[in-house]
C-alpha cells in the first residue's frame, strides 16, 4: 500500500521500521520538527526524522496541517492510508479525509479505557492488569474510531511505564502490519460506550511522593511516572528520582525508612529499588546509598 506515515518520538520508530519490512511504499514521513535539545539547546530532529532519512524516504515537518496549502500538499500524495503513530499534531477533517483508506492510529491502550495523552502511565498508576495497543480508525473526537485490531499484555507488578512504552511499541509495530495485511476483511467495531476513561497529560506537580498514601498507590505512582517526570522525595535537600519499586512488608510512620530504602506508607511499605540522583544515571538504590544517607524518616514534600 502507498503510506503517509506520521509520528514523532522514539515509541513511533518500530512501526515504520515494520511497514518498510512488509514492503509498503511509503510516500512520505511527517514528523514534529526539529526542537532545541542537549546543553547547546541545537535543534535536533525526531527520532522519526532521524530514522525516516537513514532509509532514504521524504521527510515533512509542517507546524501546523491547519492551513489549506499544507493540506493541499498532504492530499497531493495519493495515500492509500496513513499511519498515525504519536504524532503529536490535530489532524484536520480534510487530512483525515484525504487517504483512500483513511488514517489509522496506533494508540497505546485497550479502548475506550484510557483514551487521550498518556494512556500508559495512566494504566500503571491506576493498576490496570493489562493494556496493549489498538489500531484505531481516526475520526474528529479524541480517539473515538472504531478499532480494527487489539493486542493485548500484562502488567506485572513491577513494570514501569518505560517498561510498557518499549513493549507496546514493538506490539503497535505488530498490529498494524497485521491490519494492512488484510484490510479489506476486517470490519472495525465501533467503540462501547461504557467502560470510557480519560488520559490526562501528565502534570509535573504529580510526581512528589507523598508517603502518609497507601504503599500499593506510592508504588504506582513510582513505576507509572519512570522515567519521566519521576516521582521524587527529598532527601538532605536534594530532589532524588525514585525509578523502580515494589510493594514491600513493614509498618511504621509515614516515611519512616526502615531498612535499605525501604519507606513506610500510610499503610504498608515500599522498597525502593532504583533511583536518579541529579545529574548522573539510574543506578540501584543499594549502590545509591553507598553515597547518600536517608535520614531516619522522609518528610511529605511541600
């Protein structure tokens, strides 16, 4: 099929990688332009741009597909369909109008639950047992279509959201190859309207741990937010990112570090398992505290 391939960040990468390996034309890439990033703050294109000019394909990167000379270009292409895959951008009546077939969206959870911006930390931080991917028509609502395909995986108990974006990115890759394979045959089904729950954007204010909560939430909300923004404590002043956790026995006040970086909660216990000091990488929280001492309890964050 003749593909217009739309996506950003490194999540979008495996699904064009699979649609160049079945042998699809891809007529052109539109990704997020280049954004200022690392200390020198150089524009550095996506990791679409990036991977799309490795393979030799056309890349676009439009701000906006609001004004009608870029829409004029986009249905210039000829799609049989596009692929949307974290783009990142509105796509307008006329664009989603514009490809034989329609757009199809690869989105990171089982629909309707989880529909909107971050549907993996949701997942995580609610604790969801599964999640997986549906490859979803496009239409004018916020992740409305009608799915045509569903991939499903589990959550395990100590799965972060970095662990699941890497997952669900290869599944995504998976099952729109399978899609296109036979799209003919498939009939997608519209979505039930019960059971719709909503993904807001991540907010930074979410990421303080406040023990006094229960361990089972603190431990969600410690895997749902790794790697970013990170949950975070302070410790001696200094904001410490706390990446993996597991639910652990124990009691004692809230904060109270009972052993290693073992933290009581509100009720129960969580042990620590990887932390990020400022400036430097993940490392295990037992090589962390070789240089950093817990105080005796860790304090709420204001």
């Amino acid at each position: 099929m003749r593909i217009v391939f739309m996506g950003t960040p490194a999540f979008s990468v495996p699904a064009l990688d699979a649609l160049v390996a079945a042998g699809h034309q891809i007529a052109c890439v539109y990704t997020q332009p280049a954004r200022p990033a690392g200390r020198g703050k150089r524009p550095r294109p996506s990791p679409v741009a990036e991977r799309a000019e490795a393979l030799g394909l056309s890349v676009r990167t439009p701000r906006t597909l609001r004004d009608p000379g870029a829409q004029a270009d986009f249905a210039a292409l000829g799609a049989d369909v596009a692929v949307v895959v974290a783009y990142g951008l509105i796509l307008p009546q006329p664009v989603l109008d514009a490809p034989a077939r329609g757009c199809l969206n690869i989105h990171a959870s089982l629909l309707p639950r989880w529909r909107g911006a971050a549907p993996i930390q949701r997942a995580v931080m609610a604790g969801d047992a599964e999640t997986g991917v549906c490859i979803m028509g496009m239409e004018a609502g916020l992740d409305t279509g009608p799915v045509y395909l569903r991939r499903a995986t589990a959550i395990g108990p100590e799965d972060t959201a970095g662990d699941l974006h890497d997952r669900l990115s290869v599944l995504g890759a998976e099952a729109i190859v399978a899609a296109l394979a036979g799209p003919d045959e498939r009939v997608p089904e519209p979505q039930p309207e019960e059971g719709v729950t909503y993904a807001a954007k991540i907010d930074k204010a979410e990421a303080a741990v406040d023990w006094s909560r229960p361990a089972v939430a603190v431990d969600r909300q410690i895997r749902g937010l790794s790697p970013f923004p990170g949950a975070w404590t302070e410790v001696a002043g200094e904001r410490v990112k706390l990446m993996r956790s597991r639910v652990a026995e124990g009691d004692g006040a809230p904060g109270a570090v009972l052993s290693g970086f073992t933290v009581a909660c509100g009720t129960g216990a969580v042990e620590v398992t990887e932390v990020q000091r400022a400036g430097k990488r993940p490392m295990p929280a037992a090589d962390a505290l070789r240089g950093l001492t817990l105080p005796p309890r860790l304090g709420a964050p204001a």
